[in-house]
C-alpha cells in the first residue's frame, strides 16, 4: 500500500498529477527528475517495492555478494505559488512487473485519492528518422477529443496512431478507463539513439508542459548535457564516416550500423535489463512468449548479445518434448 512519510495534513488545489518510469532515451525519468529538481518538490509518500518489483541479479561490492535495494516509487508534491493548479510528480526508477500493472496504478491512484486529482500527465520518448543534431519535436496525445483540441493551442503535434509502450504509456489508458482525464507529452529522439539518454528531448518535453502550466523553468543545465552528448556521437559519426552531411534523415542501413555501435559504448537502462530479464524466465517455462522476447531484444539492437540464451530456449523446449 502506499506509505505517506509525512505532510499528513497537506492540502492541494487543483492538482495535475504527473507520472514517469524509464523508457527510451530516459526521457520521461530524465524530465520528471529535473522537474522535481528544478521545483523543489518535497517528497511526502513511498509505494512499497515488494509487490510489484523482484530481483535479477545480485551487486558485489569489494568481494561481497548482497541482493540490491529494490526500485523506489515515490510521490512529491509542488504547490504553485500563483494559487493556480498544484502538482504532484509520481517517480520511479525501473519499470515494475507489467502483469501487475493494473495494481500498481490502483495503489498510486489510492496514494492520492484525497487530493482529488483534475489532471495525469505522463512523458514518453518518440523515435523517429531525424538527425541527432535537429531540434526535437512535440507530440501530444490525450484522452479525449476535446482536451486534444485543447492542446494544439500549445504549439505541438498531435499523435493520431501509433503506441506507447511500458507504464508510460499503461498508465495513461488505465487512467482513461478510470474516468480521469490526462495527456502525455512526447520528445522526439533519433532512431540510432534509443540506447541512451537524451537531454534534448527531455528539455523540450518539459517546455511543452511548463507552457501548459505557466510556470517556469531554469532549463539551461539541460542544455550542458545535451552539448556533451551531441559531441559524443558527432564523435562516433565521425569514427563510422558516415557522419550527417545533408538535411535529409539517416537511411536504414546507416541507423542499423549506428545502433549496433551505440550497443557497444552505451548501457541499457536498468529497468530494460530486468524486463529482458524476466522475459527470458518467462519463456523458459512457456516458449510460445519468445516472439515478445525476440521483439523486445530487437526493439533495443541487443539480440547479437543475447543470441546464445535465446536459442537455448528451444533446445530446452526440444528436450522437454522428447
């Protein structure tokens, strides 16, 4: 159940509440976690680990083997000094256990159903086929009609189809389901970086919601992060030659070959490792779950690096059924 820590008495008007897990690109965990930065926010409740997150692996420190701290899921509250909406930002640092998605998002609504929330918002990341050096682009999509048009006064583009996957996305269309109205912002990021984390998306998400919420921001720490970066794969463009020499967007063959090197240099996020994690377990045990495994191992350009485990999988299955 969710545990508040303290402000046991907090009062909120109007609140916005804003939710983020890591994805692609951090974008959504690298926005939120700056927003509360940047904001102050105070954190005032914590969703127990145990039900919704399990351990892959063990940590070793100095040659000591110990099971690491299980994610956190915490609640933080912001009140807008101009008396208009206040907000609360849901943040955690690893994607839980799908299967239990929906009561992860009931015990996060139960967290603050006394606040009465007017509004979820969410983040996410959107690659598409543009250059790592282009401003990134906006996208919206809502849970109404009427709130999309709402929307387009804000000077972004609207998300007619398409799929937003993990929490970042579940939560959303629960909340929809619930009968709470909400949105989500999305930055977008080059196909060929997917694997690591993108400031500049991150920046431009959170423009897009300040301007949402009038308020504003410092975001100019940001925009440090996002100059080392973009030097960093100019300097890998350049190892590969086949750096950006036209306005036009990188081919297939191009993004291929750059996300099989970024593979090499970069680290997947931790929540990616453990949803790889549990896949394969899954598909230990019921093989016809190895096309999700395949296609989540594909969706990151990992599947060389896993290639062995995966096709053992059907030698297991072989040898059960014989």
């Amino acid at each position: 159940m969710g545990q508040e820590k303290k402000e046991k008495k907090l009062t909120l008007k109007n609140p916005y509440l804003l939710v983020a897990w890591p994805g692609m690109g951090e974008v959504a965990f690298k926005a939120a976690k700056n927003l509360i930065d940047k904001l102050a926010a105070q954190e005032f409740a914590e969703i127990k680990p145990e039900r919704f997150f399990y351990h892959t692996a063990s940590v070793i420190h100095e040659g000591i083997l110990d099971l690491p701290q299980l994610p956190f899921s915490k609640l933080y509250y912001w009140k807008n000094k101009t008396g208009k909406n206040d907000l609360i930002i849901f943040l955690s640092n690893a994607q839980p256990d799908l299967a239990g998605a929906e009561e992860y998002f009931k015990q996060i609504m139960n967290s603050v159903k006394r606040f009465k929330i007017k509004m979820i918002v969410g983040f996410a990341a959107m690659p598409v086929p543009v250059d790592h050096t282009q401003a990134p682009k906006v996208w919206f999509c809502a849970t109404s009609k009427e709130l999309a048009e709402s929307l387009k006064n804000f000077n972004m583009n609207l998300l007619s189809e398409g799929q937003i996957s993990g929490m970042n996305g579940l939560f959303l269309g629960m909340a929809r389901k619930a009968g709470y109205p909400g949105f989500c912002l999305l930055g977008e990021i080059p196909l060929y970086t997917i694997q690591i984390e993108n400031p500049k998306a991150a920046k431009a998400v959170l423009e897009s919601f300040a301007r949402i919420m009038n308020i504003k921001l410092d975001l100019s720490g940001l925009d440090a992060q996002a100059h080392v970066l973009e030097e960093e794969i100019n300097k890998l463009l350049d190892f590969l030659k086949i750096g950006p020499q036209s306005a036009s967007p990188i081919g297939e063959e191009e993004i291929e070959k750059i996300k099989k090197s970024l593979s090499q240099l970069t680290k997947l996020p931790a929540s990616v490792k453990e949803k790889i994690e549990h896949l394969f377990k899954t598909a230990a045990t019921d093989i016809s779950k190895a096309q999700d495994l395949k296609a989540e191992l594909d969706r990151w350009s990992v599947y060389k690096e896993y290639e062995d485990r995966f096709l053992d999988l059907f030698k297991k299955s072989d040898n059960r059924n014989n």
